[in-house]
C-alpha cells in the first residue's frame, strides 16, 4: 500500500463477512473488445466518482525468491508515463481536488482515485496510461525501494504482533504463496530492482488481466464511451493462468510460541484453512461467513463465554475472509484478562468450539446473524468507496458479479444443519495452527529455573 | 515527449473551476426545544445520526484519567430495565449501530439504523442517555479490558510518543493528562464516577445534533423529544483553560529498543475561531498535510526515501491550538530526518510560498472538500462538526470562498508567526542516531 490506508483495509475486513447485496447496487457491466471488464454502480447522491483500476495479480502472484514485488510495482506505478512525469500523478489528481492511493492484496493489486464527475475523463486517461506505459528511471526505482523497507518497518518489523502474525502465516501455508507477507521479506525486497519490477508489469499487467470499477455520478453511456476512448486502444496480450501451489492435506497440530521484549499483554491466536467462496469446499464459505458473525458479534458465544461475567478473557473475536482466490483461513483470536493465563482462555475457547460442534447453533443465534447481514448490504450502498471495493474484491478472486448481488438471498437460505456441517469440515484442531504471543521471560522468572534445575 | 507533456497539462488546465452545490440543510427545532440540523435522503432507507456533547476526556478530574472514555464505552452495556447483554441483543434484533464515544473536548454519539427499526432505536437511545444502568458486570468486564490495553499502551511507540509529548506540551492541564485509563487511574474509577459524568455531560445547552436520512422534519421532532428531550438544560462540566504548548530546548528522547524511531514534532497552533484559521490551513497543505504534495513528503520521502509516511497536522482543540506532526525512520536516519524537518519549518517561515503553491492548495482544498459529503454517515458527522464550531448552514457552499479568500502575504504572516521562532517540541521514541536529547 503506497500510504497508510487503514481505513480501507478495516472497510475490506467489514465486507468480507458481508459482500454487497442483491438488487442493491445494481450494478451495469459490460466488457470491452480487449478484455477489459467494466462495472458501474451508480449513485446519484452527489457529483462525485469513484474511479478503480482492479488488476487480477497480487503478492501470491510473484516467484518464489521474490516476495514484495508487486508491491513495489504498485509504488512504481507513480514513477511516470509518457505524459505523466514521476511523481506528478498524484499531485495532478490533487490539482483537481481529487484523492488517488493504492494497495496490494495477495490476490489483487487496485488503484483508485476520488473525483468530481467531470475530472472521470482526466483520470481515466492518466490511468489507461499506465496501464500499458509506465517508463520509470533508475533514479525514481531507487530511492522508492527504501520507501519500502521503512513501509515494512513501519508495519511489521515495529510491532511485535504483527511480526508474529507474518510467522503464523507462514506456518498456515506449507506450499501455498498466502504464507508469504504481501509486503515481503525484508532479504527478498532488498534483492529487487527495476527490472524484476518491470518484468513483473509486463508479465500481469494487461486490459485483459483488469477490472474497471466506478462508482458513482455517472451514467452507463457517459462511462461506456469514456472507457472506449481511453481503455479501448490498449491492446489485449497474454497473461499468464494463475496456477499456485496447492497446500498438502494437514495432518499435524502446529502450535508457535514467540516471545518479545515489547510484548506486555498476551495474545492467542487460532486459525484453521478454510474455503473461500471460490476455493476447496465452497459450499461451506456462505455458512463460515454466518458462523463468523454468530462467534463473534456483540452478544455472541465468544463474547458471552469468553469476556463477560468473570469469563478469561479482555477480548475475543473470529474472523473469516471469504473472498480468496485460493483456500483462505477462519480466524479466532482472544487476550487474557489481566491476571488470567491465555492457558485458560485457550481451554475455554476450545471448550466453546467442542459445544458448537457437538450441537450447532440455535434458530435464534442464526435469524439474528441474518438480519444483521442483511442489514450490512443496506447501509454498504451508503459507501462509494465501499460499493466499488466490494465488486474489486470479488471479480479479482474468481466470483462473479451475479454471485456478489445474489449475497442477501444466499445468506437469508443458510440453515442450521449448514452451519453445523461448515464448522465441523473446517474447525478440526488437527489441522490448525495456535499461536501465543507472550513477554519475554522475566529475568527473575529464568534465575528461578536455572537454580531449579 | 516533452512536448505531448506541454499538451497533457494544457488540457488540464483548461478544466473549469469545480462548482458544488452542497446538500440542502433544515434547521429542526423539537417542541421541547431540541435543534438537529437536517438533510434529507430518500435514496437509501436508513437514518444516521451525530450528535456532540461539549465536554469530553479533559473533564476527567486529576487521578481519574479515562473516566468519560469508560462512560462512554457503558452507556451501551445497559439502561432502564436491560441489562448489558440484554440492551446489546436489542440493538442487534435491529441491526442497530449506537456508540458513544469520548475525544479531549466532546462526548459523541453516533446512531446508525434502518427505517423501519427507526423507532426501537430511538427509544433504546432514550434509555441510553436518561437511565443507563452502570452495573457491576460491564463495569469489571470494561476496566479489565482497559487494563489490557493500558498495558499494551505502555510499550506501544505511538502512545508513548504522544503520552510524553502532549504532557510535555500541556503540564498541569487536562490536554496534558492521558484520555485513556491508566493503571494508576483505572482504581479510582467506580461506578459512581460514571455515573456523575454522565449527568453531568448528558444535557441540552451543550449539545448539537446532526441527522441525514429518510425522514420528515415532523417524525424527527417526534423522536428528538422522546429521546434527548428528557436531558437537563445546563451541563455542569468546566472547559479547562485556554492553554499556549509549551516547547522545549532540546528534543526528549524515550529510549526504546526499535528498528525505528517515531519522531513527533510540533508547537503552537490555532484555535478554530482564528481569523487566520484558514490561512493556517492552507499553509499546512503545502509545508506537510498534502500528502504527496506537501514539501516534507517531497523532501523526506520522494528525494530520499528516509520514510513511509510523514505529516504535519493542525489541531485546534477548544482551549488550544496545537500543530503537529510525525514521522517514523530507521534509526540510524533520525537525525538526518529530523534535520530536513527543521529545515522545512525554517524555510516556509522565511521564504513563505510560491504562487504555485497556493495555488495548487487552494485547488486540491476546495476541490476535495465535496468529496468528503459521500456517504450519509459522513454527511451527519460534518453537521455536527459545523454546529460544534459555531459554524453556519452556509458554511459548506462558503467553504471554497474562505480558502480562495487566502493571500500569499497572509501566508508569509503566519509562517512567522508559527514557525519564526524556530522553537519546536520534538519527543522521540527509539534509539535515535544524531538527535542530541
């Protein structure tokens, strides 16, 4: 992500229990003669414009030995086309009192920028640009690699959560490049230059492999002849199939322990390799996204046997990203109480999950989750921003448009008896990865030991 | 090529100004005299709600830090006959959103409903502000939470930055003190504690309303009545005092093993009702709040690749104007970073801006302000914010007028006035190489 962007990543994580709606956004689509799919949600509510360029390569995407470059990519798609010198994208776009950013998943790469309606024609121009004219200098690529490096110290490196975050991925995948950090290794990002960057572009960066997205005050015919004019021309090429790795079948426990200085509250951490909505078992994705919300909502079972009352912990909550283009994990997560060990609070995290899976969840838990969800679709078409970055999200992992307005109607038909088969395919502890955050050993703690033994 | 890049910017100059009409405000008055300003949006059937109370976290008595931030955490765990878990399960039954929440100087609260759960929530947001229960579960479940994160505040860069500087910044006053509960506080704070804050702040004078949604002027005076009419009149919570940031010498350093330094900086600032406010505004655009075309990104990040990040923010806070910014760098380029920032700061007060400058701010000012009235949600919140300042309905169509009203000589003014002095606060935390602490 080429700035702190948050926001958009805390958007993401609230649709992924609950993709847009049907007959909500309605959106219009069509495709361009070189590939190029397009989508229009339209809102009317103000002049403005949503603009997003959603190309279908991310991290896991990149050769092995070369974590981080498509990151680096989407850094260097600011470093200038023929019309665009470097650096001056953003500040065009800032001179129309637009807004622009970026970002990098493992399965998408997107580029977006906010505007008054009638700045559409500018942006699209510079951002067809770039699509098949990006010209970077040496002397741009260079300094823009140790922008990197302190992007990764500034979210990772710094805090020790988020450095044991990058092992438990790590331990989740054997095989599969999801257990690679988006940003990259430190050693492997050190290692890339321009040219792998640029081979990268040429390799994935076609009207074919991309999605246009706007949403916002325009009209179908309006958006339709704008994308011809400027998408239109760029010719289509080959990209190639995206075939990754594929993981093993899990058969051990896999337990981290990471110890740090830094660490002064305990975390636990629990995942287990789940379908997404296009990935392994998938008819069990719509139910793991019901389930999710079931755990882990205000008054749910997480919240109800793990914090409240004189329950073990501070915090503790699930999450589950359905939309992947590859098998995805469900995620629980939970702090002690200070005071209370996260030995007990993993006890009675799985003493919540062996209930669930012995009798499932009730009606009354389950017509609860669905009006929240459907709810959820309503108040998404309050968001430009979101709307577009729901159908991103989605077209990028394999799932149609179709798919994604149908969501209401695939929430409101989960039954009971679905939950239950859901929970007991994915949360078998055998094949699950824990994980303990913890302080560092007091001095005192270790002289004891070592006179102990 | 350079000449295609000749045409690129001609047409891009030749783009008309950008007009925007904003959204059409109603003043609402309830018969028990209840204000909300109204914009009204058929389009999506939901409601959502702003409301603002004068009095936040710097009317925690000394040794009570983080009294109204828990309040406000309570004030959903419960009211009239539910209990926390009871109230909660209701909000949920309608897929209703209700969150208080607690900055320096206000209480918030935002509602977010669907049409027709309209009336449940109004009525649980009655219950909410005029009996709110406070009982024993929430209030341990709560504190312990907010042990935790004190603990987790205690080694996390950021708050330790912003502890250390704002109690530099503002000693012996409430923006001094910690918003959050602290281990030494969290003792100190009982149920009663609670409870007086909340009756202290949960009143009508010091209070502002903003609503956008699918509703007429007559339903919302309805609903305002049964839900904030019940408030008392007067709120019986102090402002603390108008308070100038104090700098320091040197740079504090709090020594931390990192692989970055985070550097904060900054001084005097503006209060909101400066006649020089929009001046200021402009200025911070160009020296660090413009992202990508501010001079300490240009400077820091672009040329050198010394950051990720760095920015420079204006706070005007009721009883101070506070400017301030951050950076985070490896600590081995500390130094250098904190050099480029200062020198920054010297220029712009010397030199002032280029007519380019201002006029690229001027555009990106005015030209995103609109962008920024999307969503009903934020649309509510700018309603709120507007009243809270004392600003009128006409103040979003004015807003362009009030920026493109910025000369470069006020420019130049006020770069002296803020940064002539050269003096600035700067904390560090980390293991800086070249800050001399």
């Amino acid at each position: 992500m080429r700035l702190l962007l948050m926001a958009c990543l805390s958007l993401l994580a609230a649709f992924a229990g609950m993709p847009a709606a049907a007959q909500v956004f309605n959106p219009t689509r069509f495709t361009l003669g070189n590939g190029l799919d397009v989508v229009l949600i339209e809102d009317h509510r103000a002049p403005v414009v949503q603009h997003m360029v959603w190309y279908r390569v991310g991290a896991a995407d990149e050769m092995p030995g070369e974590s981080g470059v498509a990151h680096y990519l989407e850094h260097l798609m600011f470093k200038g086309t023929p019309n665009v010198p470097s650096g001056e994208f953003s500040k065009i776009v800032a001179r129309q009192g637009g807004r622009d950013n970026a970002f990098t998943s493992a399965d998408y790469t997107g580029y977006f920028q906010t505007v008054a309606r009638d700045r559409l024609d500018l942006v699209m121009r510079m951002e067809a640009e770039r699509m098949h004219r990006l010209t970077v200098s040496e002397a741009d690529a260079r300094p823009e690699l140790q922008v990197v490096l302190e992007e990764r110290l500034s979210r990772t490196d710094n805090s020790p959560r988020a450095q044991f975050g990058e092992q438990l991925d790590a331990a989740q995948y054997l095989s599969h490049p999801y257990g690679r950090p988006i940003i990259g290794w430190a050693h492997e990002i050190k290692a890339l230059n321009l040219e792998k960057a640029m081979a990268f572009y040429r390799t994935h960066y076609a009207p074919n492999n991309a999605i246009l997205i706007v949403a916002g005050d325009v009209s179908p015919a309006e958006l339709k002849s704008l994308a011809e004019k400027h998408y239109g021309l760029i010719p289509m090429r080959p990209v190639p199939p995206r075939l990754r790795p594929q993981e093993p079948p899990q058969l051990a426990e896999r337990r981290l322990v990471m110890r740090d200085a830094r660490v002064t509250q305990p975390s636990l951490s629990r995942s287990y390799l789940a379908p997404s909505r296009t990935a392994g078992e998938k008819q069990h994705s719509v139910p793991l996204s019901v389930l999710s919300e079931i755990l882990s909502n205000s008054t749910g079972r997480l919240h109800r046997r793990l914090v409240a009352g004189d329950g073990p912990a501070a915090g503790a909550g699930s999450y589950y990203q359905s939309l992947a283009l590859d098998q995805t994990t469900f995620n629980l997560s939970a702090s002690p109480k200070p005071g209370r060990s996260i030995e007990e609070v993993e006890t009675a995290l799985d003493a919540v999950l062996a209930d669930l899976l012995a009798e499932g969840v009730s009606e009354f838990e389950l017509a609860q989750a669905k009006n929240v969800m459907r709810a959820g679709a309503i108040f998404a078409r309050d968001s430009l921003f979101g709307a577009a970055q729901t159908f991103g999200a989605a077209l990028t992992t394999g799932l149609s448009v179709d798919a994604v307005e149908d969501w209401p109607n695939l929430v409101r038909a989960v039954t009971r008896e679905q939950v239950l088969a859901a929970a007991r395919s994915v949360l078998d502890k055998r094949r699950s990865v824990t994980g303990h955050l913890l302080p560092e050993e007091k001095q005192a703690d270790a002289k004891k030991q070592e006179t102990a033994q | 090529m350079k000449q295609a890049l000749r045409v690129f910017f001609l047409l891009v100059l030749l783009l008309p100004g950008i007009a925007f009409a904003g959204p059409r405000i109603e003043r609402v008055t309830s018969a028990s005299g209840i204000e909300a300003w109204l914009v009204r949006e058929p389009k999506i059937p939901m409601l959502a709600l702003q409301a603002m109370w004068r009095g936040g976290t710097a009317s925690d008595p000394e040794g009570q830090q983080g009294r109204a931030a828990l309040a406000a955490d309570l004030l959903t765990e419960g009211a009239g006959d539910l209990d926390a878990e009871a109230f909660q399960s209701a909000l949920r039954d309608g897929a209703i959103s209700l969150d208080f929440d607690a900055s320096r100087d206000y209480l918030s609260l935002s509602l977010r409903v669907l049409n027709d759960q309209r009336q449940r929530a109004f009525d649980l947001l009655a219950q909410a502000l005029t009996a709110p229960r406070f009982d024993d579960e929430p209030i341990a479940r709560v504190k312990a939470q907010a042990e935790a994160a004190a603990r987790r505040a205690l080694n996390n860069p950021g708050s330790m930055v912003n502890r250390r500087f704002l109690a530099t910044a503002f000693p012996n006053h409430a923006y001094g003190r910690e918003s959050s509960p602290t281990l030494e506080s969290l003792p100190n704070l009982q149920r009663a504690d609670f409870a007086a804050y909340s009756r202290a702040v949960l009143a009508r004078k010091n209070l502002v309303i903003g609503v956008v949604g699918d509703i007429s002027p007559d339903e919302l005076r309805k609903l305002l009545d049964a839900s904030f009419g019940k408030l008392p009149a007067e709120s019986s919570l102090v402002q603390p005092p108008v308070i100038v940031p104090k700098t320091t010498a040197k740079p504090l350093i709090v020594s931390y093993d990192n692989p970055q330094s985070m550097v904060v900086f900054g001084g005097p600032g503006l209060l909101r009702d400066d006649p020089d406010y929009y001046v200021a505004t402009v200025l911070n655009y160009v020296l660090g709040g413009g992202g990508f075309n501010s001079r300490l990104t240009e400077e820091i990040r672009e040329k050198r690749g010394l950051v990720y990040s760095v920015g420079t923010q204006l706070h005007p806070m009721l009883s101070a104007g506070l400017f301030m910014g951050s950076l985070s760098t490896r600590n081995d380029q500390a130094g250098q970073a904190l050099a480029l920032v200062r020198e920054a700061f010297a220029r712009i007060a010397q030199e002032g801006i280029t007519d380019q400058e201002l006029a690229d701010a001027k555009a990106y000012l005015t030209g995103s302000f609109p962008l920024r009235l999307t969503s009903n949600g934020a649309i509510a919140g700018m309603l709120a914010a507007m009243q809270a300042s004392n600003l009128g309905p006409d103040y979003i169509d004015r807003y362009a007028e009030y920026i493109e009203a910025v000369r470069i000589e006020d420019i130049r003014r006020v770069a002296q006035r803020l940064f002539a002095s050269g003096d600035l606060l700067v904390v560090v935390v980390g293991k800086p190489a070249g800050i001399d602490g």
